[in-house]
C-alpha cells in the first residue's frame, strides 16, 4: 500500500491539532495507506525544528515554501494565521499537492474564490 506524505505549515493549536489527527489516521481508519510526516515548516528554522521533534516529523524549515516545493509531500495542512491561508493553499495545489486548509480558507470571498 502506497505512503501518504504529509506537509504541515504552522503549528500553533490548529498546527497541533492537525499533526496529532495524522497521527491518528491508521487507528481511526484501519485500511488506509500508512502516513508519512516528511516535512514541518514553521517562522523560525528552530521553532520548526523544536516542533518536528515534538510532533514526528522528519525534516523542518523556517520557509513554508520548502514544505509545498518538497517532492516526498503529497498533501499540505495549512494551519497559519488567516491571512497567510490564500497565498499558501494557492502555491501548494499550483505544486501539485492536496490541501487540508484550516477555515477560513481566506480573509475574503474574492481571494477564498481565486
């Protein structure tokens, strides 16, 4: 059965709260692919770091970018403040990637819409 890699960017409660529901994903499901925690990308190199560490995944960055741009990531859990989910869950599904975006998906219906 295929890996499912996984992405996340930001990790502040709703960052949590999506990295301990993949971590869940093979008891709750049962039969589905096994989850993979590839890469964590959060402001600094360090906070990263700190929460891959605390959370299980494999790599981290202080550029979102290096999580979506990352070829072992299949889908993007966007979890940073509002403002910043547009321009994130935009670039991710532009490299390809599923998204899990925290609501709102964007500020504003014009940019919720693009």
């Amino acid at each position: 059965m295929r890996k499912i890699g996984v992405g996340l960017i930001g990790t502040g409660f709703m960052g949590k709260c999506h990295a301990l529901a993949w971590n869940a994903v093979g008891a709750v499901f049962g039969d589905v692919p096994q989850i993979e925690l590839v890469h964590l990308g959060d402001v600094t190199p360090e906070l990263a770091a700190r929460r891959a560490r605390e959370f299980g995944f494999a790599r981290a960055s202080g550029d979102w970018r290096a999580v979506v741009s990352d070829p072992d990531v299949d889908v993007v859990s966007v979890t940073t403040p509002n403002q910043f989910h547009p321009e994130m869950a935009i670039a991710a599904l532009e490299a390809g990637k599923h998204v899990w975006c925290e609501k709102p998906m964007a500020p504003t219906l014009a940019q919720a819409q693009a």
